[in-house]
C-alpha cells in the first residue's frame, strides 16, 4: 500500500480509504448495500491488513446508523487508523437541523464523535455547498472546532471550483483553518473534475478523494453491452447516481477496461480504480462493497500497474470534450501554460 500525502498538509493517508456509505443500509442508503457490524468489523481487518489507514463515512448515511457501526467496529483500536466525516445534510426536522450555519456544523460534529465513540475526527469535511450560509461563518465554525481539538483536518466535497477557491480565499484572508482536501466523483465514465476542480487541486495543493471510483458499479465489468441489468447491483435498485448521459461511450469503455483486465489477469475493477490512482493531485480513492469478495478484489488494484499505453488507451476512450473556454486556451495560450493548465489541455496541444 502506498501512503501519500494528503494536500499541503502533513497528513499521509493510505492510496486506498475505505467507504462506508453500505454500513447500516436504513432509509434510501439500503440500496446501496446494508453491511452489518460482523461483517464491518471483518471488512475493516481486511483493510487494515492491506495497508488501509483511512476510513470515510458521514452523519447522512444511514441517518447515523453508519457512523455507529463504524465506532464500534473499530474499538480498540482507534490509534491504528485515520476516521473522516462529513456533515451538511438534514439530520432533523428543526429548521437549522441542515446546512453549513455554525449552529449546525458544531452541533453535527459533536454528534458524530458520540456515534463514532471518539474523541477526534481525523479529517471532517463540509459535504455539499450551502448557498445561505456565509463562507465566513463556515470557516470560522470549522476554525474553533480545530482549536477544540475536535477535528484534526478539513475538507470539502462536492464543491464547484468557484466555492472551493472562496472557501480556501477567506481561510487565508482570515487566518483560519485552510481545507487540505475535496472529495469529489471522478472516474473513467464522468471526468469532468478535470476541467476545473483537478486543475485547482493542482495549482492550491488540495489532495483528492475520490467517491464512487466504479460509477456505482457501472465500471466493475458486470454491465456489458446488449445484456441485462445483473442482479444486486445499484442501477437495477435505482440508485441514480453517477447519471449515465452516452451509454454508448460508456460501453466502450468498458470493453477497453475489460481488454486490459485480462492482460494483468485481473478485474475491470482493478483497472479503473488503478487508472484513478495515476491521475494527478489524486490522494486517495475511496473504495466500498457490498461483500468481503468485492472489496478483497478492490484492494488489489492498490498493486496494479499499468502501462503508458493502457493509460492512452484508457484516456482516449474516455475523453471529455474540450469545452469553451478550454479549447481557446489550448489554441492560444499554449505558450504560457502552468502546470495545472497542462493537466486539462496537454493532451490537446500539437506537438
């Protein structure tokens, strides 16, 4: 396992972390799987075993019941890993029971530290934008509940790049508490983190995580072309997310994925998760399973190395679009590109 460093910071986390949006399965996160706590606990040893040093849940998932799993689970051994939480989504019925507000933020940290029977949350970060509540606000709740002692780190998920970079301005205008990372979708099937939230990772030093590495399931190789939906899996419970807007690419990229897999005798799985794993400014890619097999398979990829010419085939099969004001950039200002720029547009320059 290779352990990298988290952002700017001092932090080394593990190349793969450990999802537990399966653990509890209550309300709408059922379908995405409902592990139990034999089975947490077995999952974790597996993980801890293989080097995994990072484990990610949230106040949503489960409404809790996934955090309680998860504290419990790793009793007695708190000291030997890394725990991140996320919080901004409704948790009550009570007007400020939702949000970025302070009111919230410090009422749902010390909320997670009970169900997760610790002291310390390792990185905690703000789940979702919250266009009501002043960036300043957020920050300096996220400030004070550091000088608690509460959390350690922060983060952000699911920003655009514009409330990134606000929210990395007025920590620094502030001198308050700076975000080391964003967990964000990124994956064969949706790149578009590259046009802008990769290329700002790069250029402010944030590290990434990356949520549903496998599209939900849809790069595992299970879906394949013409063939029914396989049985236990996301898409047939309707879980929409990530949306699937060219079925057809996507099924190219799967036959690519399924091309190379063979060749290292291992999973389109593997593959996707290990293309993730080269990409630039990406910490850490958060893996999650419904079955101890599942994520057995998952955590082989942290070994997998692929060639120069898998990764073109790979991004070519999968390229984004070059959209405005990214294709005028790449043909007028190739001249005088960072190294963020290039992260977006090097592909596309002539040589």
């Amino acid at each position: 396992m290779e352990y990298r460093q988290l952002g700017r910071s001092g932090l080394k986390i593990s190349s793969l972390t450990l999802g537990t949006m399966t653990f509890g399965g209550r309300g709408v996160f059922a379908k995405t799987g409902s592990t139990d706590l034999a089975t947490a606990r077995r999952q974790i040893d597996q993980c801890l075993d293989a080097g995994v040093n990072l484990f990610d849940t949230a106040d949503i998932y489960s409404d809790g019941l996934s955090e309680e799993i998860l504290g419990e689970a790793i009793e007695g051994r708190r000291q030997n890993l890394l725990l991140a939480s996320k919080a901004r989504f409704r948790m009550g019925p009570g007007a400020n029971d939702a949000g970025l507000s302070r009111q919230h933020l410090v009422r749902a940290c010390e909320a997670s530290l009970k169900r997760l029977r610790t002291d310390t949350i390792d990185l905690y970060q703000l789940h979702e934008i919250d266009g009501l509540t002043p960036v300043e606000e957020t920050m300096l709740a996220l400030d004070q509940l550091v000088r608690d002692g509460k959390v350690r780190y922060v983060g952000v998920s699911n920003f655009s790049a514009w409330h990134l970079m606000k929210s990395i301005g007025v920590s620094e205008r502030d001198r308050l508490v700076r975000p080391v990372s964003q967990q964000i979708h990124y994956t064969l099937q949706a790149r578009e983190a590259e046009y802008e939230l990769v290329p700002a990772s790069i250029d402010q030093g944030i590290g990434i995580l990356v949520w549903s590495p496998l599209a939900g399931g849809l790069l595992s190789g299970k879906h394949r072309r013409g063939q029914a939906t396989p049985e236990g899996t996301r898409q047939l419970a309707q879980w929409t997310e990530p949306p699937v807007r060219d079925t057809d690419k996507l099924y190219d990229i799967i036959e690519v994925l399924v091309e190379i897999a063979a060749a290292h005798d291992a999973s389109a799985a593997q593959v996707a998760l290990a293309w993730l794993l080269g990409r630039p400014a990406v910490s850490s890619v958060v893996i999650g399973a419904r079955t101890e097999a599942q994520l057995a398979d998952n955590l082989k990829a942290a070994d997998l190395h692929l060639t120069t010419e898998e990764r073109s085939r790979l991004d070519a099969v999968s390229a984004p679009p070059l959209l405005y004001p990214y294709w005028h950039q790449a043909n007028t200002a190739s001249d005088r590109l960072s190294e963020a720029d290039l992260s977006l547009l090097g592909p596309h320059l002539k040589s």
